[in-house]
C-alpha cells in the first residue's frame, strides 16, 4: 500500500463537501461578500440563488480557489483551498461565470488538454472525451473551433472540461444558461447521475423551479450575505421557492401605473 505523502492533506471521511467560514471580500468601497459561513454537505445537490449582484459568483470564486478572499477559509472535502491550492483543486471540477476558453482548439481539443492537464492517462482522456461528447450532443462538432460555437454550446464544452477528471465535487455557475431545453434535459440527467454515486454538485442559478426541482439543498444570498441555508423544504417553509426567495430578499417593484401600455 502507498503512503500519502507528509505534505498531502488528507480529507476528514465527514468532512463537508465544501465549508466556507466567514469568507469576505471587497472592491473598493462595495462590499461584495460580507463574512459569509456555509456548509455544503458532501452528495448534495446544492443550490445557490440570489439576485443580481448579490455576491453570488464572488463567493463561488473565492471558494474554488478562483479569487483570493480578503478574509475567511474556504475547504473542499476538508483541504484548505488557499493553504492547499493543488490538492484542492484536484477534488473539484468547476464551470465559472463569464467562462473564458482556450477558443482556438476544437471542442475535442480542448477537452482532451483539460483532461492531460489534470496529468491524466492519454488513453483514458480519448475514451472519456468521447463518452462526453456524445452525452452532450457535441459528436457532430467535435472538430470545430470552439470560437465558432453558440452559446449553449460552449457552455456545454466547458462543462464536459470540467467533468473530464471525474472530480468529487462541481461547481457550477449557471450552467443552464443558453442551453436548449433537450441538452439541459441531458445535463440534469448526468448531474442526478452523479449525485446519485456520490458526487456533490454546487449550482448557482436565477431559476428557482429549476433549484426547487433539482436541488435537495438550497442557500438564499442577497446583498452579499446568507439570509437562510438549508435543506429546500426547510428554506421554502412551505411556500414555492420563489415565493419564499421574494419574501426574504424584498424589493419587488411595484406594478401600478404604465397605462400607455395598455391603451393601444
């Protein structure tokens, strides 16, 4: 049996798929995240929402190692993100906001140099690339330059990059958005698959029957702050998700007026 190394952290067997303790972060005098402590149990299905700019991808950044917080620790399955970067960074599979590619490669391409970049087996990338491809629906465009992709392609390609080394736990910022209603269909079918064996998926999104329906937890952000966390029953209290997001983050305009609109 091999011995882990004295310099690799080892994961607690309980510990939480993600932990953040009082994570915060500031630009300028905006304070984006304001001291913010989650637990994302590990095989959740964990939802993230909030308004626009409510801090939302700021946090997931800082989390995934992708934007240093001013304060507070982020771990994923216990290794300390920013003490550990590699050997957290190898747990996790992520999806960032405004995805940035290598946009000169074709799809195969780039989710073959994801895969090698993890220093994984060439043989395995080959096999595992076109398993990805196909379940996405990215077969037919496989040699094509993923600058000339739509939208919800790309999202799709950078999604299959993001799964390619099998990680433990996905962090997903919108990632339905673009995407057609059949490969969002596809989507949620790998990611309740992968729920299922005991991966953990982190998703922020806008659509709350989408997390009501997908999710089995779910953590309501506004104003860079965690107004309520838990399991989706306990947040909803009862009511839709969406009901309950409104009640807890206010500021619902008001509808009165606009009867030029009407007068046609």
């Amino acid at each position: 049996m091999t011995l882990p190394q004295p310099d690799q952290p080892i994961p607690p067997p309980s510990a939480p798929a993600l932990s953040l303790r009082g994570i915060a972060k500031r630009f300028g005098g905006t304070i984006a995240v304001d001291g913010i402590s989650l637990d994302v149990p590990s095989g959740s299905f964990y939802g993230i929402v909030g308004p626009n700019g409510a801090g939302k991808t700021t946090m997931l950044s800082m989390a995934t190692g992708l934007l240093r917080p001013d304060f507070g620790t982020a771990a994923v399955q216990g290794v300390d993100v920013w003490a550990h970067p590699p050997e957290a960074k190898r747990l996790m599979g992520i999806l960032p906001d405004g995805v940035r590619l290598f946009d000169r490669l074709t799809g195969e391409q780039l989710v073959t140099y994801a895969g090698l970049l993890r220093g994984m087996d060439r043989a395995v990338v080959s096999s595992r690339v076109g398993e990805l491809l196909e379940a996405l629906d990215l077969t037919q465009d496989a040699g094509t330059l993923v600058v000339d992709y739509s939208a919800g392609m790309t999202k799709k390609i950078a999604l299959a990059s993001a799964l390619i080394h099998a990680p433990r736990v996905l962090v997903l910022d919108e990632p339905f958005e673009s995407v057609d209603p059949i490969s969002a269909a596809n989507i949620r079918d790998i990611l309740d698959r992968y729920v299922a064996s005991g991966g953990t998926v982190i998703v922020s999104s806008h659509v709350m029957d989408l997390v009501q329906r997908m999710c089995d937890h779910v953590a309501v952000v506004a104003a860079g702050r965690l107004l309520a966390a838990g399991t989706v029953d306990e947040v909803r209290a009862g009511a839709s998700l969406e009901d309950r997001f409104v009640q807890l983050v206010g500021g619902r305009s008001k509808t009165e007026g606009l009867e030029w609109l009407r007068t046609f």
